[in-house]
C-alpha cells in the first residue's frame, strides 16, 4: 500500500508545484495537504491519485476544484434568505444616502449661514443696536481714548423742494473716542411763509457710523423757520470709545457727518433714505 | 429703493435725548459764538473747547431749551466739581 503510493505521491508533488496559482501559494499547500488526507489512502487511493495525476497536466487555470475552494459561505439558493439579503442591502443603501444627504445639507447651512445672518440684522435692525449700548451712564463712564484722533468732517443738503440755505458753522472738528462734542449747523428760510423742514442724517464710512451717537441733534423732529428767519442747530453726539478697539476701523480716521433737510408737508410721508 | 442682499444699508438712529428746541430767540448765541471762536482758534479741536460747549448746554438749560441733565451725563464729569478723570 504505502510503496504503490510513492510514486503516486511524487508526482502529485510536482502537480501541486506545478499547478500552482501565481501568487497562492497558500493554495498550493492546501492541494498537497488534502493529498495527504486519509480519504486519498485505502482502495480507490490510487486511482483517484492516478486520476488526478492526469489531470495536472490540464490544470492550466488556477484550480477550479470545487474540493479545493476554501470553505465558503454557502451561497443560499433559498428564495426567501436571499430576499432577507436584498432587503438588507436595499436600507443600508437607503440609510447611507440620507445620511449621505443629511451630511450636504449641513455643510450647506454652514455657508448659507453667513449672507442670512447679515440679512436678519438687517431687517430687525439689531446689528446696528447690538454693538454699542446707548445707556445714559455709559457716557457718564466713558473714559477718552485720548491717543485717538478722528476728524469729523459735515456736511449738508437740501432737498430740490427746500428752499432753505442749510450749512454747517464749522467744516471740521477733531475729536477723540468718548468724548463729547458740539457742532452748529445754520439754516435760513429767505422766503416769505413759514417753512417747516424735518432732517435725516447719514455717516460715511458706513462701518463707522454704529459708532457714532448722537445724544441731541435736529433731526427727525419737524422744525419750524418762520420768514426771514435764521437759527443755530446744534448736534451734541460722541463717538463710542469701543471705535478704539474695532479691528476694522484700524484706517478710518474721517467720518463725514452729512444732513439733509426736507420739506415737511401735511399728511405728506418723507422719502427719508434709508427708511424702507 | 435698491434692496440689494447681502449690503447693509445704513440705519439712522434717533437721538438718545430727542431733538433740540430751535432758539428762535437767539437766547444762546453769544455761548455760540464764543465756542465757534474758541474752535477757529484751536484749529477745530474740540478737546480744547469743552468748557465752552459746557457753558452753551448750561445756557440751553437754563432757558427750558434743552431738558435739565447732570452735566456728568453728557460726559462733563472731568469740568465739573474738579473731579479728575483719567487724562492720559
């Protein structure tokens, strides 16, 4: 038994060398293992050893031998598990692309996020009012930024249908961070019928204007200027100390104060800029 | 009016104390002149010319055109009472 077997074996050796699969050599090893498995000895041993010694010549491809496939899932030919699998695979791939999805969507808030923002401290006006505190005690507590020196410029206009001369008494004053400070417009109504104008301001550059506050002023109250009529308008107003540490004021040293007066008529409402 | 999104657009505020009364009567206009000269003098700076704009609020105040106010509260506190704050 074990002599017929020599010469059987050695060639099935070769067969495994031979036979082998370029780069498994691990299934090499398997084929010559399973030679030496005790199913290959007794009777029928030597056939089946002669038998596939025949077949070593043939075995061009890596070996197809379903004996010699590692052991594999069974692959179910049961309908109803092969559905479960479906199924299964089928939500994964629902769950991902929301997830998937989801994943976007957060990405794209997180841009949109930013012109939005600015869009709602637009309308609710609480970008201008968040920044600085307006309290009465803030000026009773605002110390100087001395080193500071900003030049306010002014100036003033009149709309078409105001025949008003309306100018400034000064055409600029230096002032500091938190301190206050005094200005004088004058106006002149030259005509002969009493004239009631009503004013609105504006502040270049626009950054800089949350920082300025007027404490009194002129505007947005209807003034009356009887004929010939000549009056000082005076504007009590500071610039926040908190100007001083704004990063991006770091250039601005001119803020232009500008007013402009219109005419104010019965039930008439104001083209006021900036009013909506 | 252009609504243009993303720009702000500037919001006017209205006075923290209202709006000053007209001196139609011209009750404070020397005040007024004093502080005008004291400003042409000192090249427009105001630092220089707070008592002069002090005495111009007082003036409005005495005559009801300017409601009453501790001058601390409209940032006189260092001209009044020889409080020194700091004036580094």
């Amino acid at each position: 038994m074990g002599g017929l077997w020599h010469p059987g074996w050695r060639p099935v050796a070769f067969c495994g060398w031979r036979c082998i699969h370029p780069g498994s050599p691990a299934r090499a090893a398997e084929r010559v293992e399973l030679f030496l498995r005790p199913e290959w000895s007794g009777t029928g041993g030597a056939e089946k050893g002669l038998r596939w010694l025949g077949t070593w010549k043939h075995c061009s491809l890596p070996a197809r031998h379903p004996a010699l496939q590692p052991p594999r899932r069974p692959k179910s030919s049961d309908p109803f598990t092969r559905a479960h699998v479906e199924e299964w695979r089928q939500r994964n791939k629902t769950t991902l692309t929301y997830v998937a999805a989801v994943a976007v969507a957060m990405l794209g808030a997180s841009y949109a996020a930013v012109p939005l923002y600015r869009l709602y401290c637009q309308t609710t006006g609480l970008g201008g009012s968040a920044v600085a505190g307006h309290a009465s005690d803030q000026i009773e507590n605002m110390v100087p930024v001395k080193d500071r020196i900003i030049k306010i410029s002014f100036n003033a206009d009149v709309h078409a249908s105001l025949q008003w001369n309306f100018r400034p008494q000064q055409t600029e004053i230096y002032v500091v961070p938190g301190e206050t400070a005094l200005a004088f417009y004058r106006a002149k109504n030259p005509t002969d019928k009493p004239v009631i104008g009503i004013s609105t301001y504006n502040v270049v550059p626009f950054e800089a204007g949350q920082y300025f506050n007027k404490i009194q002023c002129f505007c947005f109250e209807e003034q009356r200027l009887n004929p010939q009529e000549e009056v000082d308008m005076p504007v009590f107003f500071y610039i926040d100390p908190e100007f001083a540490e704004d990063p991006r004021m770091i250039n601005v040293d001119l803020i232009t104060l500008s007013y402009t007066f219109f005419e104010a008529k019965e039930g008439h409402t104001l083209p006021v800029p900036g009013y909506n | 009016t252009a609504m243009n999104f993303g720009t702000k657009s500037f919001q006017p505020r209205p006075p923290d104390k209202g709006s000053f009364p007209l001196d139609h009567l011209g009750e404070c206009k020397s005040f007024k002149e004093k502080f005008m000269k004291c400003l042409y003098d000192n090249h427009f700076e105001n630092a220089l010319c707070r008592n002069e704009s002090k005495e111009y609020l007082e003036c409005r105040m005495e005559r009801k055109l300017m409601l009453q106010e501790p001058l601390e509260k409209l940032g006189f506190g260092d001209l009044i009472g020889g409080k020194s704050e700091a004036k580094k």
